[in-house]
C-alpha cells in the first residue's frame, strides 16, 4: 500500500514519501504526516532474527514506500556502514535496572548519526526519482548534535549544500569544534547571536519566504531541511526502537508482546515522536516518559494541556535539550486534535502570535500514554555520579536527564515494566560536566586531557570522533544576527 504524506496544516495536498523528503517543510509551514499509519507486516520474532540493516529496511519500506526494494536497500547500506564503531549499529547496554540504547556509535557520537547517515543517500536518490536539476541546499538549525551529524552526512554530496546555523555560546566545546572543523567545499557553518529557538525560527521563515526561494531557484537551488521536521530524518529513527524490543526478545528478556516503556531526553520532540510512531506500526509499548532538563516546556504541557515557551530561557549543561519551541509536537497536536489541521494550523498561530495554546480536554485524555518528568542541572550530574558509582557506566548529561527522570518516575510509581533509555549522545561530547559529577579533582582547561582521564574512569577507548578534532584546523568562524541569517544564505550560494 502507498503511504502518502499531507501537511499539517492543510490536509487537501498529498505528496509522496520522496517528494517530501526532498521538500522538508510544507509550503503553508506545516509538518508532512502519512496520509494512514502502516503496520509491521512480519511479527516481532520474525523481526527478532535480522541484524540492523535488514530490521530498517521492514522498518523503513513502510513509510518510504515510493522507494524501490534496491533503492531502499542501497541508501540503508551505505549508511549503517563501518562509519559506526560497533558491528550491531546500536548496542543495548543494561545498568541499574533498566535497558540503555546507545545510539552514539557513529561517525559524530550522537544519536542524530541514527538518521543523518540516511538522509543524504534518501534526498539525492529522491532527487533523482523526481528529476531534480537543481542543487538541494540543505538549512538547518542545531542545538548541538544535528549540525555534525548533518555535516559529515552532506559532506562532499554531489548535487547538495550545506548550511547550519549554531547559538554561539550555547553548544559543548566538543560540540562547536566538531562543526567548526568540519571540511568540505559545500559545507557552511555560521554561528548566530541568539538561541537555537532564534535560529529554528529564522530558518523557518526562511523556508516560507517565496521570494527568496525564487531568487535562489533562478540560480539553481532549492531548500531542503535535515532538521527532524523531514520525514527523512524522523522515521529511520523508528528502526531504533524496534531493534532494541526485538534484541530483548531475542535475549529471552521479554516475551512476544510484553509490553515496555521507553523513556527519551528531548527539546525538539522528534526522538520521543518516532517512539510514538513505532507504537502505532505494533510495538508494545506501556508509557512514553519525555525527560526534559530546566527548560521544562514539555513538563508543563503534559502536565497541564498548556503549551507556553513565555518563559526565562535557560542554558544548561544538557544543551541539546535547551529549546522551548519543540517542533515536532506539532505532529502529535495534529493526530490528538482529530487530524484537523485547521485546529492545528489555530494552535500553532496562537504560539507564533502569543507563545502559548492550550490544547482541549479531549485531547489532552488522548495523551495518556505519555508521563513527563525534568532534573534540574544538579539532579543531572547526581544521576551521573549514583551510576557511575554504583555500576561502573558513565552516561552524558542528556541521557543522565532520562535516567534522573525514570528513575523518579519508577520509584513514585512502582512501575515495573521492562524499560528501553535512549542514550543520546557519548559522555565524551560533554567531558568537563561528565567529570565535574564524577571526578571534579580532574577538571581542566585541556578538553582533551579530560578526555584522556574520562577514557580510564570508564574504560572505554577515546572515540574517533573525539581524536580527530584534536588538530583538525578550524574552518568556520562566522557569526552573525539573527536578522542577517537570509543575507548570509545569499552569501554562501554567492
């Protein structure tokens, strides 16, 4: 059956899987969602016997399904390739009761290489299926992970650019220098004075600007997005889910059909999103519980039905979760509200207009399947030192929200179902706080002697990523208003 996609915001027009991928963002600036959500067409046990690559493709053909069985297969093994550290792709890792998916195993140590390392492989296959001749010019904004993983997946991609928009002074130092550095002659890296909710929105409203887009395209070009807004980047990361259930059935640690919660840190919601979307293609899932740090945005909504980003912005030490626009809700506000997208289109003006809505009662019941928590700065570094202590496994910050937040949630609750952590980024994308909970007498100014020290309290290897940046010389250092970003689009594409 062929999945179609429609916009959020104005569900008349329908679009193929290829084409959406190759536009990114709906022209009326809506999300791209399947027409009807397909199901897994083998069981659980089945899908229990494959490796990585063979569970996304049963994963992947549901959703891309305008892609060819070769074509499909093909972007599927050029991605999960040797480029990740480990033979499995993504590792399960058990510790203090609960089930971490270590999804920083590729070529930038964050989960966004999940996705990323698809995504160019399904835009310029895309591009070819729908005789595009222009260049695709990818525009995305980054709190920290997206921009490297993007990077080095556009990197020296025939037929693409690459433009990534970072908050100077809002991202790691391991962060910034992996994008600084980045090469390639169609990669562009600028910082911005301002927020990464600053950025998404200019980059948005670069996307809807009709004029731009026509002055670029008599030169050429067209935008694309690598931001998990593109269904490109949001639905490889079902696969993810799916492996590690089927790894803990095929482990003997559940049984087919048990159901199991799955708790994700997140700002931008599309991590959690995707856990949702495997839920609905057959994944027994229990409860979704969303982990967020100090900017408590999506604690508040699950709490209340009210969505309001009307509040102090906060830089912590989990900055990839330091958002207060989460884009991708709006998927999951379109599906609660009926599918209406003249609803969703009414919620979404009054955050533009206002910086808050509130969502009905009914839909808000629809919601029950979803539990929130947060962990202020110092929970965070708690959780990470309690661990460290008590098993030897060293988490990052951002995955030391989700523990912090299960954790909590276990206790009050007494919820014992299985539990699947997505561990989002390598405790070495974020030394010195790693260190400051665990071994604060070795905190230096030296990134990477830190490194070297985190390397011998977890016994774990340094990863590549971490070694190459050690002398790679840094490319990129523009850095420009928020009002200048379009200005700076211009000058990269000349």
């Amino acid at each position: 059956m062929e999945i179609l996609y429609k916009s959020t915001r104005d569900s008349s027009k329908r679009l193929t899987a290829s084409q959406a991928v190759l536009q990114g963002l709906s022209e009326d600036g809506g999300l791209f969602i399947p027409t009807s959500i397909p199901g897994l067409d083998k069981s659980l046990k089945e899908l229990s016997s494959l490796d990585y690559r063979g569970l996304a493709y049963e994963v992947m053909k549901l959703f891309f399904t305008d892609y060819t069985e070769e074509e499909l297969k093909k972007c599927i093994d050029n991605a999960y390739d040797d480029k990740f550290d480990t033979e499995e792709i993504v590792p399960l890792v058990e510790a203090d009761g609960a089930y971490y998916i270590e999804l920083f195993h590729g070529a930038t140590i964050a989960f966004k290489d999940m996705a990323l390392s698809i995504l160019p492989h399904l835009m310029t296959t895309a591009a070819k299926k729908n005789n595009i001749s222009n260049d695709i010019v990818i525009l995305t904004a980054t709190s920290g992970d997206t921009g490297k993983a993007a990077l080095a997946g556009f990197d020296s991609v025939p037929g693409t650019k690459i433009i990534v928009f970072y908050p100077k002074g809002g991202v790691s130092f391991i962060q910034e220098r992996q994008m600084v550095t980045q090469a390639g002659e169609n990669t562009c890296v600028i910082g911005i004075n301002g927020n990464f909710d600053d950025a998404q929105t200019a980059v948005k409203k670069i996307f809807s600007d009709d004029a731009m887009k026509a002055e670029l395209n008599a030169k050429g070009y067209q935008f694309s997005s690598a931001n998990s807004i593109n269904i490109g980047r949001l639905f490889p990361q079902v696969v993810y889910y799916v492996f590690s259930y089927c790894k803990l059935l095929s482990e003997g640690k559940i049984g087919e059909g048990e159901k199991v919660n799955i708790v994700v840190p997140t700002g931008n919601f599309g991590n959690i999103l995707a856990a949702y979307y495997a839920k609905q293609i057959g994944l027994p899932v229990n409860k979704f519980i969303c982990a967020s740090n100090e900017n408590k945005v999506l604690f508040d909504f699950f709490g209340t039905g009210v969505y309001d980003k009307n509040r102090q912005f906060n830089l912590t030490n989990s900055p990839s979760m330091d958002i207060l626009i989460s884009s991708n809700l709006e998927r999951l506000i379109y599906l609660i509200a009926g599918e209406d997208s003249d609803k969703t289109k009414e919620f979404m003006k009054n955050l533009v207009s206002g910086g808050k809505y509130e969502i009905t009662a009914d839909m808000k019941a629809k919601l029950a399947d979803f539990e929130a928590g947060f962990a202020t700065q110092d929970e965070t570094l708690a959780r990470i030192k309690s661990l460290y202590d008590n098993t030897g496994y060293v988490l990052d910050t951002h995955t030391a929200v989700a523990s912090y937040v299960y954790d909590k949630y276990r206790k009050e609750s007494g919820d014992q179902t299985k539990t699947l952590i997505a561990s989002t980024a390598s405790p070495f994308k974020f030394t010195p706080n790693v260190m400051k909970a665990i071994a604060p007498d070795k905190i230096s100014d030296d990134n990477f002697a830190m490194a070297d020290e985190l390397s011998k309290l977890a016994n774990v290897a340094v990863p590549k990523a971490i070694e190459e940046i050690k002398t790679a010389p840094i490319k990129h250092t523009k850095v420009v208003d928020v009002k200048d970003m379009p200005d700076a689009v211009r000058d990269f594409l000349n």
